[in-house]
C-alpha cells in the first residue's frame, strides 16, 4: 500500500515538473520584468536560496570594453541540470536569459551579453531536485551597452 | 532577420555556433526612444527531439550568437531552429549537420 503511494506521488511529481518546466517564460513572465535578482529568481523557482558549491560554471572577461556586447560561457558539472539562468545585477531588468535544457543536451552554452555598467554576473543552476547552484563573477565595463 | 550556422558532428557530439539577425532593441527597458524589440523564444529541435528553449531578453547583444552542443547526433541530420520575439515576428530554419 505504501509502495503504491509513494508512486502515485512520485508520478504526479514527474506530471508537475513537465509542466512547470514546458515554457518558464510563460509560466512565470514577471521574474522576466523583475527589477532585482532576487525577485526573478524568485519569481521563477518560488525560492532565492542558492548554493555556492562549485557546480555551476562561468566564464566571463574580467574586463569589457563593450558592454554592449560581453562574451559569456555558462556550463555545470551537474548530471541533470533542468534549467539555467544568467542574471546581471547592474541593469535594467537583471534576467539576462534563461534555457531549458534536455537530457542529451550538453549544459554548456556561450552567447553574449549586454552590461550597462561594472557589475556582478551570476549563473544560477536549478538541478533535477529543483536545487539551485550559483555562480557570480564581477565583470569591469569600460563603456556601458544598454541604451537605446 | 536571418539565421547563420556552423554545425559539425564529431564522435556523434554536435557543436553549434548561431548567429541570428535581429535588432534585440530594449527601447523603453533601458530608457530608449525606439519600439522595444527582441527574441523571447528560441527553440531547437534535432528530428523531432528538443535540445533546447532558450528564452532570451533584450539584454542579448544585439545580433544574438548562441554556442551549443547536443549527443546522439550524426553527420547529414537536420536540426530546426526557430526564434520567436516580443512583436509576433518569428523566424524558422533548418540547418544541416556536416
């Protein structure tokens, strides 16, 4: 009895996670306008407590001289990591870009970002049981890139 | 608009490099003048099997670039890439890996 239970939980728990992670941007738009990091973060997974353990990777210039457009390469060693998010703590909206990765999928991926000012990148790592793992390097910018 | 790639398979690991067209115009977000435009939603589909959803903002640099890699892939499979942004305006292509 109790073994059929525990399954039936743990398939609506599978049935939830599919959904919740089918589209984030739609589910949880508002962490997307956020105006502190704290708040997306929130506003994504419901909790902001993060762990600094190593897991989460980034790589990012010390220095920019464009801040329109800053080279980042965001990785974990994380077996299944669901999603992953990179947030700048200096602009506007902080929520920078979040992925949904699939298993097969290697969690590594570089693009480049804008950065009005010198401030903190942060990669936030949500693991399969929904833990969060954080990274923050500050990077210099010489010239600021978020305007109009 | 436009989607460039550079998509090779080696030891059945793909390695991407996109590049895409497109203004990733703030506007507003960042105290600018001009209609805030810019990629939301970018897909990636090797067959009919997702790789990934990217969910961008318009603090990607301009003319996004997004590097990836994905297992399981061979030489002569197709993998689709599709953008949406915040106006309606959407973008889809098919791309060849060598």
């Amino acid at each position: 009895m109790k073994r059929r239970k525990f399954l039936g939980l743990g398939l609506s728990a599978v049935a939830f996670s599919t959904v919740a992670s089918a589209n984030i941007l739609k589910e949880h738009p508002q962490a997307f306008d956020a105006k502190s990091i704290e708040e997306a973060i929130k506003g994504l997974y419901g909790t902001s407590e993060t762990l600094n353990d190593g897991k989460a990777k980034l790589k990012a210039p010390d220095i920019a001289e464009n801040g329109a457009a800053v080279p980042v390469t965001v990785s974990t060693t994380l077996e299944n990591p669901k999603t992953m998010v990179i947030t700048v703590d200096g602009n506007p909206h902080p929520l920078v870009a979040a992925w949904e990765v699939q298993p097969g999928t290697i969690p590594k991926f570089s693009t480049r970002i804008k950065m009005r000012k010198t401030a903190n990148v942060t990669l936030i790592v949500e693991d399969e049981n929904g833990k969060l793992h954080s990274v923050t390097k500050q990077v210099k910018v010489t010239v600021g890139g978020c305007g109009g | 608009m436009g989607i460039k790639a550079i998509a090779k398979v080696k030891k059945s690991i793909a390695t991407v490099k996109l590049l895409v067209k497109h203004p990733m115009e703030p506007g507003a977000i960042a105290g600018g003048k001009k209609p805030t435009k810019y990629i939301n939603h970018m897909t990636v589909k090797h067959g009919d099997k997702l790789v990934f959803d990217m969910y961008p903002t318009s603090a990607i640099a301009k003319n996004p670039y997004i590097k990836f890699a994905f297992k399981g892939a061979k030489k002569g499979d197709m993998i689709t890439v599709e953008w949406f942004d915040n106006t309606g305006a959407s973008e889809k292509k098919d791309i060849k890996l060598k």
